[in-house]
C-alpha cells in the first residue's frame, strides 16, 4: 500500500497542485495523522519544507501536548519549526463570530504573513478526501449553492491540498506503515459540532448502503468541479453583458435576469459575493413579479426591487446631518460638489433649463442655507404648479428608485426646499420680471 499511496501522493502534487519543479513548501503542521504524513511525504519527495504550528489554547493541557509533540517531531525531522499561540475564544467573542470561524481565520491570516516573510513558495494543509466529502455535506445542509459542493480545491493560490486523493483510513495506514507516531484531537469525537455528526453518524450510513462510497463521493465532486465551470462561465458572461456598476452601486436588469434560463443559479453567483444566502434567491426572484419597492438585506449589502433593475448598494447609516452653506461660500465639497455664483440680472439673462444648474431669486434667500436628506412630510411647490405637492408624491411621478429617494439631497432655506437637487426649484424661488439678483448654483462633477 504504502508505495502505491506514495505514487498517488506525488501525481497529486504535480497534476492536482501543479508543483512540477522541487520547492520550499510551509507544512501546516497540527500533530495529527494527516499533517504528519503530508510532511513526511513532502520532505522525502525532496521538497524543502517547513513546519507551522497554531496552539488556538481550546483543550487546556491538549494544546500544549499537541505543541510538544511537532516540536520534538521536527527536530527528529531537522526540520524548522515556528509556532504562535492564539487566544480564540477571546477573538470570537470580540469579533461575534464562532470559534471555528475565528481559529481559520487566524489560522490562515498568520500562514499567508509568515509565507511572505520567509519567501515561501506554497503553503500545504493536510485536508483529505474525507474532509472533502464532510464540506460537501455542509454546505449542502447550509445551501451554499453548486461552488459549496465542490468540496475542498487542490489549490487556490499558494495554499495547495495533495492529499485529497487519500481518505482518513489510507492516511493513519501510511503512517502506521512509517512508523509515524501522532495526536488525536479529542474533540474530533464530540458529535455536538456538525462536521464530527456527519463524519460519525452520518457518513457511516453511506458506507454501509455502498461500500465504494468514498470513491463515488470523489467521482461525483470531480462531475460538480466541471459543472460549477461551466456555470462560473455563464454567470461571468451574463454580468459582462448585462450588468453594471456605478461606483459602489450594482444594477442588474430585471427583464435579462427573467429571461435567463439559469435565473436562479445566476442569481445566487452573483449575490453570494454581497452577502446574501441562497435562501433569498428564491424571494428575491418571485419579486421581480411584483410591485416595485421589495427590498433584501444582507450583512453587508441592501438589494431593491426597482421598477426595472435590482440596486444593490452597500448598507450605510442614514445620514441625518444638516450641511451649511453661508452666504460667502463659493463652492463646498460635503456632501456634494456644488459652485455658488451671485450676479446682477441683465435684460440678456436666460434662466437655466439644465439639472445641474438652477438660478434662484437671491433676495428670497435668507443665508445660510441647508442641505439635507428628505424627511417625512417634506413638501414643496415644484417649478411650474401652484399648489404644495409631498416630496414623496414628486419622487413618485420622477420615476425615482428607492436608492435614488435616500441620496437625493434637498437644498432648504429656513424651512423651505428651495431645490431638490438635480431635479426641480421650488416654483417660490424662481427668476421673475422683478428679480434684480441672481444665486446661480451648479452641480459641480469634479472638485
């Protein structure tokens, strides 16, 4: 077995991981069976390696047993060692986030920063083909999508996996054959964590039903690798044709994403890079049928339901701060760019018919003016009519999405809206046969 499983080994390295020429290759080294074996593989295939250990300090006297072990381990190897000790628990607390969570986390951050500052070339982890199968199972309980049950990638960058040929059973044989002693990480038994249910309960079930379960397993992740390819081909195509970006804003048309046969799975690859879980897809399709104005919330993003395309914006607090402009200003810059010019009217003045640009009775301004976002009950007298019309009745007749509402700013003067930005002056405030001074404000598009 053992020279069979060395020649899988090192067709994984080359094929799988793509290292063909012989490197310098940081080993995370935990003490147990499969990071043992991976460093044994690694330095007798000729590979210069080096070993990192984390003591996340969550098994008491365990942790620190398990840091004696690979340090005496890699001295019998004479083989460098660097270790760092973490507070977990404490930094899952502080960043609300679980314990595995923030172990992988400092775990992978600690390795990437180390790897750089020695110059190493890969960095190798001892996952299996089991483990691989365990993730699948995950992610198919969570609904993360096609991408989740790929399982574990052989490699993503420097970071390279070559033992995800082997199940945990070839793996302890390897060792067992070499002599290798090892730890075992009692928690691994403990069926309150989810992965170690499918990994005692649930995975033993299947093996009972197909002997060859690990093989299938590993066929079938191979068959869902090339159809998350083709996917991620589709899905890439569709947002370089339909999508756009502006700023930090993303449009998808809604009429190109109904008409899409894959709508669901286009969906979800697209929305799962701002935070949204497969659970939403669904809705968030069924409410492209609707009336306008649904909105969805991630952790980080807001997705809304425009007459015509989903707007998704990150989420913001609202800001509520009132902006001064006194009667000296030429230009300000926050929160908007705008330009202020006083002047005499002439008899050739010719008022502005651009959005960019109102001219405004000067003597009806009463320095120092406000900008401010819309608030219930706003209304105003748009140019044009004679009576009081609500902010949100003329937002309605603009066409204006939800997200275009709350960044449009109000120009107000005492309590007066003199100009909803953009949009249309106040009918109070507009250029007469008696207007003798004129404000002109410009909507400036570069500082």
């Amino acid at each position: 077995m053992s020279k069979q499983f060395i020649y899988h080994f090192r067709d994984a390295l080359q094929l799988q991981c793509r290292i063909t020429e012989k490197s310098r290759i940081m080993v995370a080294l935990s003490g147990g069976a499969d990071s043992v074996a991976l460093l044994h593989l690694l330095k007798n295939a000729g590979h210069t390696c080096i070993a990192a250990h984390c003591n996340f300090n969550l098994r008491d006297a365990e942790s620190n047993e398990d840091e004696a072990f690979v340090t005496a381990l890699c001295q019998q190897l004479n083989i460098k060692l660097h270790t760092i000790s973490f507070q977990t628990r404490e930094v899952a607390q502080q960043r609300k986030i679980s314990i595995e969570m923030a172990a992988r986390d400092l775990r992978y951050q600690w390795f990437e920063e180390l790897s750089n500052q020695l110059n190493i070339q890969y960095i190798a982890t001892g996952h299996h083909g089991d483990d691989a199968i365990e993730t699948f199972f995950l992610n198919l309980t969570r609904g993360t999508g096609l991408k989740g049950l790929t399982g574990i990638a052989w490699r993503k960058g420097k970071l390279i996996r070559p033992l995800l040929y082997a199940s945990a059973e070839e793996i302890k044989q390897y060792c067992r054959a070499n002599n290798l002693n090892y730890r075992t990480d009692s928690t691994n038994s403990d069926t309150t964590i989810l992965r170690n249910k499918i990994r005692h309960q649930i995975m033993p079930l299947f093996k009972e039903m197909n002997p060859s379960f690990f093989v299938t397993m590993q066929k079938n992740i191979s068959y869902l690798e090339e159809a998350c390819e083709l996917m991620t081909i589709e899905s890439k195509k569709f947002q370089n044709e339909s999508i756009a970006k502006e700023e930090d804003t993303v449009i998808i048309p809604i009429q190109l994403l109904k008409q899409h046969p894959q709508k669901q799975t286009i969906a979800f690859d697209i929305l799962k890079d701002y935070g949204f879980s497969g659970a939403q897809i669904s809705p968030i399709i069924k409410s492209m049928e609707t009336i306008p104005g649904k909105q969805f919330l991630s952790a980080s993003h807001r997705l809304v339901v425009d007459r015509y395309n989903l707007i998704i914006t990150p989420i913001r607090p609202k800001d509520e701060t009132h902006y001064v402009i006194n009667s000296d200003d030429q230009t300000i810059s926050n929160p908007i760019h705008l330009s202020l010019t006083k002047f005499q009217k002439t008899n050739e003045f010719k008022f502005s018919k651009r959005p960019d640009v109102v001219h405004l009775d000067a003597d009806l301004i009463d320095f120092p003016l406000y900008l401010r976002h819309a608030e219930s009950g706003d209304r105003f007298i748009p140019l044009g009519m004679k009576n009081f019309k609500k902010l949100s009745d003329f937002f309605v007749d603009e066409k204006c999405s939800l997200i275009e509402k709350e960044n449009c700013w109000l120009l107000i003067n005492g309590e007066d809206i003199v100009w909803v930005v953009g949009r249309r002056i106040d009918n109070r405030y507009k250029i007469t046969p008696k207007t003798k001074t004129i404000i002109e404000i410009k909507i400036k598009t570069e500082l």
